[in-house]
C-alpha cells in the first residue's frame, strides 16, 4: 500500500458514532455498536489508552483468562485491549524470603506504622500510599498498577499539593487522587466518588472504570479534577451498558482531601442497552489562576471527539460557577487549508482540520487560553511520514477560537511489531531499545505539551517529542521510510545504536501564539530540550512543560541516557530547565533505573504504562510526576494456599527475563537546573 493510501487510512476514522451531549440530556439518536476489535487498524493506534480500555474486546472464557499458553496481550487476532485481555503470566517465580522464616514484600506491600506502604528513595516519593494488592499472574496491573499521572500546586500556597492518576487498585481503573500539605514531602489518599452520577431517565448511572485524569486548582483555593468515566458493555461482563462520559469534581477548601459528589458531566453519552457507542476521548483540564484575569477561575476541558462521518475535531467547553455548570461544546481545531491540505475525501462541518487529538490546553497570565494539539492533515508523499503541531487561542475566555497556526512539523515513535517482534504490541508504537533486546514494547506516542511565561505573556512556548530532531536524522542514519502495514510509522536506523532517537523540541511564540519558531524551521534543526552529551544518541520520551514563577521554563521527560538503559528498555527521568530557551540545564530525577514495565503483559513484555506523564511548579520549584517500575510484583507462590501449605508470597520472573514489577506514581520538589 502507498504512503498516501497509508495517510488516508490513518485518518478513515469512520465508525458507527454517535456525538455525546453536553449535560445530562438523551443523544438524538443510535449507532452500530462499537467493540474494540471492529476497530480498523489505524483506530486502534490512535485511540488514547484509557479509552480504548472502555472499549469491548473479543470475549475471553475463564478456561483462557487462567491458561498460561492462552492468547495473551494486546494480540491482533484476539483484538483485545492489554486491559481487557489476559496477561501473559510470568515464567518463573522464586519465595520472598523474610524475618523470622516469614514472608515480606517490602515496603510497597508491607505496611510500616500508620503511614501505609509509604516509600522514598532519596527524593523520590510514592504518592499512592495504597498496599500492593496480590493479584492472578494473569491479571497483572488490573488490580494495583498507577499511571497517567498529574500535579498541581496551590498558587496561594505552594506547600498544598494535590495529585491524579489512572489507579487499578479496586480492580479496574479508575481516577483516584492524592494531597499533601508539606510541598510533598508526605502524601495522603484522596477516594474521588465516582461509583456513580445522576443518570437520564433513572435516579442514577453506575460507572464500572475510569481514567484519563487531570487536577488544578482556582486562586479561592478549591482543587478540582477531571475523570473520564466509561462502562465496557457486554463482552466483559453481562452488563450491557456502554455509556461514557467526562465529569469534573471539586475538593472545597480542603486541599484534596475530599471531593464533591455526584460530579459534574462536561459531557455524556448515556447508552444503557449497549445498542449505540461514542467515542468522546482524551479529556484534559486548564484552569485560570491568574487573579488579574478577566476569566480569573474559570475552568476549561478539551478532548476529541470521534465522530460517525470520520472526522476527529477537538472541543472546548468551560465553566465559570466553579464546576457546577460546563458551557456548550466549541470547535477549537477548526479551519486552515493551507495546514490541513489533506482531508481525504472526508466531510469538512467544522473545518479543514478534520483529523486531531493529543490537545493541551493552557491558560496565560493575562486570560488568553491556548489549545496545542497533534493533527495528521498533512499531505505526503514518497517515504515522508510526518504530522503536525497546531495551536488555536482564544481571547473571549472560550467562546470563540482563531484559526489554528502551525507550532512545528514532527515525526511520531516507530512501529513496535517491525522492530520488536511480531505480536510485541499490534497497532502501536513503541519506544524501541537498540541492538537485540526487544522488551520495550509498551504504547507510547508523542504529544504536545504548552506553557506561557507569567514574565511576558507573549511569550508561548509548545514541547513535543519527534523521532526526527537534530540528533537523529539522515545525517546519522535515521531515515524515514513510510509506514508498516499497519499505518504506523517506519524508519531506517530504529535499532542501530546512534541513529534514531526521540527527542524533546521545543517551539518559542513572541506573538502572543500568531507564529512559532518552529513554523519555519525544519524540526531537524529545532532547539532540543535534552542537551547533554549523552541524550544526543539516546531516547526521550513523554514530556510536560511550566514555567516557575520567575519565568525558568522546567520540562520533564523519560530519559534513556543513564546506565545501559538505551539498550536493556530501562529508563529514568529527568529535568531540564532553561533561562533563556535556548540553553538547557538538566538533572537526574530518579536515583536509579526503573526496568521496563510488565503489567498488562503481552508475549514481549507491559503493553500499558499509561500515555503522558505531567509536571507543575510551586513558586520556582519543579514537581515532576511520573510512573515508576522499581517496585517488585508480588504473586501467590504456586503450590502454596493449598490444604497443608500455607500461602506464601512470591517474586516472578517474566519470559523476557525482567523481574517482574509494579506500576507506581511517584513525585519529586526540586530545584530548576538552568544553564
């Protein structure tokens, strides 16, 4: 198949859909049903993690759940997500040994005193202060794994801090949150009441799963967080429903202790019976807290929405009664032929830009509110195989979006079965590691992350990754070479060391967003955020952006710089930070390697690790967020829990031979490295 056959496939998002509503009210009407595994191929790439978890997979028998030689992962003929799918249990497992002839898990199983399972290492601290929970080798991840993170701070007091994640602890996921009142230092759970919200037609609507989460705070003090609710239908349990939707809830002068409750629909599609679908995905929050603004609190979420004629546009909706009521849905991607000069063959309602996702949205000092977003109209041809950046603002607090510019031109991650092995991940990329190991296979793409200097607000600046970037071109042997078969990217040099590796760009606006640096600059010749010696032949992954209060920009990434990390698949985190956008400072933020994640495992290693990670500053502090995979898994030792044999506790070791591990949110405060 060609390039541009390719390119339109990727962009065919046509399914049965229907829009969801703002409110509570009833959709007009129905469509086909929508199972994960109907999906075409390209959907399946570009879906967001979490919503592709609420998605109904293949039907999977308890004979198949428990076989250790069943179809496991995310695996092109059993079409299921790594959620819904069994994991592919470990090879081997080995006693933990403990005091007195006992067992331990450490200190993420083994509480200590009253904190719980709280853990650090060095400066880095568990968030999550949950107990690992033992669960079925072919379950791992569904009932303990974090990710997805994010962060705030207090404006008024940098010493509060509240934080989010994908959490799998009651047995599916779910948003659950964390606060701390010492910067950090100590965390607290925080249970967000998402068992169920006013429903249509009945009293209430349960939800069964939850995810894609964000926080912020308002300058009166109140926190808020947004949460992506779903049910999964019938192909995983006898309940049928399939409705799904974004609520948005409000911990009121507590700091995150607790949250209202029911919450707030920014937008649902009730579905009770099954019988229709939507796809209304990767919601994310930006809150005004600027007390001079003139939309000072008011709260903005932004998501794509899949509609039924293919098209995949980018809305906004906002609230100015802090959560209580969401404004109607507005078109943020929007219109400009000249980015979006292919539209292949699709309808066009809201605009040329008919195919988006991955949106940021953003707030400025003076109340301008900018939407970043990936968009994949651009026209190719040959080998060439990139997307493109765009950015929208509005001045009216919402209400209306300009035309949307171009930030850069950037190249997604590679194919991860060409490069991985077969069956390693189908439909995804993936962060490859170089030379033979082929264990770093979990999903992963890159996105646009945006900031605005509280110093100049003309100043905007957008980071995202890109497999093409000054360090990793033709020039050192990374060549794009069209897409797989699957409509995912494909480059000559994936696995030779020193040639491709994923960077962190970062495009600078002095117009207040009307043109970006990297909107006449080739992204081969961009400015790198990543600039030590060692990051030049090495990947970087997932980043988020801020600025400190005195106008340093900090950006957090994964890093495979460190140790042997670019070739094992393991990975740390780092910090870089800058004065002047040009120069960037950077420092280790883990204090060891974390090793390639396991849970929600497929025959080559973890599939999910979540899909972005998050950053926020407190005053010129730097939170970085991320997951970590340093704690071990634990398994019920086989043979044991039987009549005679008590049970006893087990690490594993999984068929790729990484011990297996635990998906953990940690955080850490420091200082912003500069240059």
């Amino acid at each position: 198949m060609s390039s541009r056959s390719l390119r339109a496939l990727r962009a065919a998002l046509v399914i049965g859909v229907i829009a969801a509503i703002a409110g509570a009210a009833s959709p007009a009407g129905q469509a086909g049903h929508i199972s994960y595994s109907s999906l075409n191929k390209i959907q399946k790439r570009l879906i967001s993690g979490s919503l592709a978890m609420s998605m109904v997979g293949a039907p999977t028998t308890a004979a198949a759940q428990s076989s250790q030689s069943a179809e496991c992962g995310n695996d092109e003929s059993s079409g299921e997500e790594p959620d819904e799918a069994p994991s592919c249990p470990p090879d081997g497992y080995s006693p933990t040994p403990g005091p007195a002839g006992g067992t331990t898990g450490g200190e993420n199983y083994s509480p200590s005193g009253n904190n719980g399972c709280a853990e650090r290492r060095g400066n880095n601290v568990k968030v999550n202060q949950e107990c690992l929970t033992i669960s079925d080798p072919d379950l791992q991840g569904r009932g303990q794994a974090q990710n997805e993170e994010s962060i705030a701070a207090d404006p008024n007091d940098p010493q509060h801090v509240v934080a989010s994640q994908n959490d799998y602890r009651r047995g599916d996921g779910n948003c659950e949150a964390a606060y701390s009142l010492d910067g950090g230092g100590q965390w607290n759970d925080s249970t967000v009441p998402t068992s169920f919200t006013r429903g249509f037609g009945k009293p209430r609507e349960y939800w069964q799963a939850g995810g894609d989460t964000s926080v912020g705070w308002d300058t009166r003090g109140n926190a808020y967080i947004s949460c992506q609710l779903f049910n999964r239908g019938g192909g995983t349990s006898p309940n049928s429903d399939f409705s799904s939707g974004f609520v948005v809830m409000r911990s009121t002068q507590n700091n995150g202790a607790s949250w209202n409750f029911p919450g707030r629909y920014t937008r649902v599609f009730f579905d009770p019976s099954g019988t229709g679908g939507v796809l209304e995905d990767k919601q994310l929050m930006a809150i005004d807290d600027n007390p001079s603004s003139p939309f000072r609190d008011r709260i903005y979420i932004t998501w794509t929405e899949f509609g039924s004629d293919g098209t995949a546009y980018i809305y906004e909706t906002h609230s100015d009664d802090y959560g209580e009521h969401f404004s109607a849905p507005v078109v943020v991607s929007g219109n400009n032929p000249v980015l979006c000069d292919q539209t292949y063959g699709l309808p066009t309602p809201n605009g040329n830009c008919n195919e988006n996702q991955d949106s940021d949205p953003f707030v400025g000092p003076d109340g301008n509110l900018y939407v970043a977003f990936n968009n994949y109209n651009t026209a190719v041809a040959g080998d060439e195989n990139k997307n493109r950046v765009l950015l929208a603002k509005s001045t009216d607090g919402g209400n209306t979006f300009s035309a949307p510019v171009l930030v850069s031109d950037y190249y997604d991650l590679p194919n991860c079965d060409t490069y991985q092995g077969a069956g390693a991940d189908p439909f995804r990329a993936c962060v490859p590691e170089k030379g033979a190991s082929q264990v770093s296979v979990f999903r992963a793409t890159n996105y646009p992350s945006g900031a605005v200097n509280p110093k100049n607000p003309d100043q905007v600046v957008v980071t995202f990754g890109s497999y093409i970037n000054q360090h990793s071109n033709e020039s050192n042997g990374c060549v794009p070479a069209g897409f797989a078969g699957d409509g995912i990217n494909i480059y000559t040099g994936v696995k030779t060391p020193g040639a491709c590796n994923n960077d962190i760009v970062l495009s600078v606006s002095n117009d207040g967003g009307a043109t970006f640096s990297g909107g006449s600059t080739n992204v081969r010749d961009e400015t790198t955020v990543n600039q030590d010696p060692g990051q030049a032949t090495t990947d970087q992954w997932w980043e988020w952006a801020a600025f400190t209060k005195d106008g340093n920009l900090a950006v957090d990434y994964y890093d495979r710089q460190y140790g042997s990390d670019e070739t094992t698949g393991a990975s740390d985190f780092t910090l870089s930070g800058s004065k002047d956008l040009v120069k960037f400072g950077s420092k280790r933020v883990t204090t060891s390697s974390m090793p390639p994640p396991t849970q929600f495992g497929g025959p080559h290693g973890g599939q999910f690790y979540g899909d972005y990670i998050w950053l926020d500053t407190a005053g010129n502090d730097a939170l970085p967020i991320w997951s970590d995979t340093r704690d071990p898994d634990l398994f019920l030792c086989p043979g044991t829990g039987t009549p005679g044999n008590p049970p006893g506790l087990c690490t594993a070791t999984e068929n790729t031979g990484v011990m297996a591990n635990d998906e953990n949110t940690y955080m850490a405060r420091m200082g912003v490295p500069t240059k």
